[in-house]
C-alpha cells in the first residue's frame, strides 16, 4: 500500500496474468477483511511493476520504503504475500545476492527490437550447439510466480536487477512486500527460479526467490501515479558477454555496436570497450548491463567504468530514454 487513499503497488504480470488479460477485472482484500474494486492506474512491463487504485479506499497504511542502495548480503528478509492460495503468509529470510540480473520471458514487454542496448547472441562455432534466436524464449530457471498457470511462452524478454532471497517465495508471493526486521520494504517479489529451469516441473520454493529493489519500484510507482508510465535508460548500443570472445581477460559487457549520437556515443565509448561497472554495481555480462541501464529513469546520469587496451577508464553517462 503506497498511500492512506489505496493506490497500491504490485507486478505487471499479476494484474494482467502475464497479457493474458487485456481489461482485467481486479478486487483487493485487505487483511482485516474489507473488499474493494480496484482501477489500473498503470503498468511498467519492463521492470514488471504496476499501479492500482482502490476505489474510495480510506484511512489505509502505507508502507514505508527503506534504501535497498544500503542492503547488504546476510540482512534479515521477510517475504509477505498469499502463496499457494495462503493469505496472509510470512516467511523469513536473508539477502542473499545484491544486484542479481535476470532474464525473464514476458508477454506483456514491449518490442523494443528498433532501440538499442539489445543483447547479442555470438555467433557459434562448429563446435557449439546453435543458440536460439534473439527474441525466442530464453532457457532460465526463472520464471513469473503465478500460482495455477503454466509460464506463458513470451517472444520478448525483460533483463531485471533484482535482490535474491532465500525467505521461502511460491507461487502467489508475486505483488508482495520483502520487507526488513523493521517492517520496511526493500523489495516487491517478483519471480522464482526452479531446478528444471521451466516452472512446470516445480511447484515449491527452493530456496531461491527474487525482488525488485525498493528504490527501484519507488521510483517506477511514483512516475505511474503522475503520468501512467514509468520512464527507462537507454545506453544506445548492442552488447554481449565479453566472456564469449576467445581472448577474454575480464569479464563485463563487451560492446559490439553503438548507435550514432547516441549516450555511449557520447560518452566516447567504442566498439570493443567491456563495461564493467554501471552506477556502482558490477558488470559481469551483457544482461547485467542491460538491467542496471533500465533501472535507471531515461535522462539520468550514472558513473559507467570500461576497460579499453587493458587500462580502465571511469566516465559519466547521460542516458537516453527507451
């Protein structure tokens, strides 16, 4: 609950049931058992967060956001939601990974096949297996929580920093709080990752759940409350793992190409630099790059270090907005 008046904050994939709803009809229970209608606001499919109103919603609670900028692993993490069906369930953690990327397959994210900042798939050699084409379904173990539906196949995928937990995350659990020892919200739940990496074959929590970090969802549910949609960075140039070249020394996102006028282009950066760290969080591979630069609102600037010759160099980006 984001204000006294009933705006609330949850996941693009849980009002929409991952674009399987167009015009969804959504009510809301509170815990000491009244009902309401709620109204869309908005959604942001590329972080998978959204907006909702309760209609003449009253004297509510609103949660109080905590800097997630200053988790560190090891913190306490209590996960609330209603998993497997179970209203009003905790369950206790640990931070267990900081700025963890994933690449979840959405139906609802837009094709943004025109922008840059796409990840590159090398081109295999005889003796690699063939990799999928960009765009097709990525074979993670991660996948949307939505309790009693199988992952839909989306043909676009999100790239998402995320905080991992082990606090016990099911089905259902999608929407809710991660909140520390205080009460304070340092994450939305957003996504669980399974052994068989398809979420058909796993049903329970293994241990491994995933949040968007408060700062994050603070900013997104803010920017829909103003205007119905959330602005993102853009860097304005395709990349890879750097850790897929032959030669590799360091691993980071390796840039293959950089779009004329464009922020990278404007901040000097060439094909052929690794980026290795993007707004203080670490750059091991292409998605990582791509999460830290959507995480960011479009028109931002953020410190981004490269190694280029074997030397590495610190420069400020200004970004663009996707």
């Amino acid at each position: 609950i984001l204000s006294s008046d009933g705006y609330v904050l949850t996941n693009t994939h849980v009002v929409t049931l991952d674009a399987a709803e167009g015009q969804p009809t959504i009510r809301a229970t509170t815990s000491d058992g009244r009902i309401y209608t709620a109204k869309l606001v908005g959604t942001d499919p590329l972080y998978d967060l959204a907006v909702v109103k309760l209609v003449d919603a009253s004297g509510l609670t609103p949660i109080e956001f905590a800097n997630s900028s200053a988790l560190n692993v090891g913190d306490r993490a209590i996960a609330v939601g209603a998993p497997l069906g179970l209203s009003s369930t905790v369950t206790d953690g640990i931070v267990s990974a900081l700025n963890r990327s994933i690449e979840i397959a959405s139906s609802a994210a837009p094709d943004t096949g025109s922008q840059s900042d796409q990840r590159r798939t090398p081109t295999p050699t005889p003796e690699q297996s063939e990799t999928p084409d960009e765009g097709t379904q990525p074979d993670t173990p991660w996948f949307f929580d939505l309790p009693g539906q199988t992952p839909r196949a989306g043909s676009e995928t999100i790239s998402i920093a995320v905080i991992q937990t082990d606090a016990a995350i099911n089905p259902g659990n999608s929407g809710g709080a991660l909140v520390n020892g205080k009460g304070q919200l340092i994450g939305i739940n957003v996504a669980i990752a399974t052994a068989s990496g398809t979420g058909s074959g796993q049903a329970g929590s293994i241990g491994v759940g995933f949040a968007i970090p408060s700062n994050v969802a603070e900013r997104v549910s803010a920017e829909i409350i103003e205007s119905g949609t959330a602005s993102h960075g853009l860097l304005g140039a395709t990349v890879r793992a750097a850790s897929s070249e032959a030669d590799a020394t360091v691993a980071g996102a390796l840039i293959h190409e950089v779009t004329p006028d464009g922020a990278a282009a404007k901040a000097g950066l060439a094909p052929g630099d690794i980026v290795t760290e993007f707004g203080g969080a670490p750059i091991t591979s292409a998605v990582d790059l791509t999460a830290q630069v959507r995480a960011a609102a479009g028109g931002s600037t953020a410190e981004l270090s490269y190694v280029r010759g074997g030397a590495t160099h610190t420069v400020e980006v200004t970004l663009g907005t996707l």
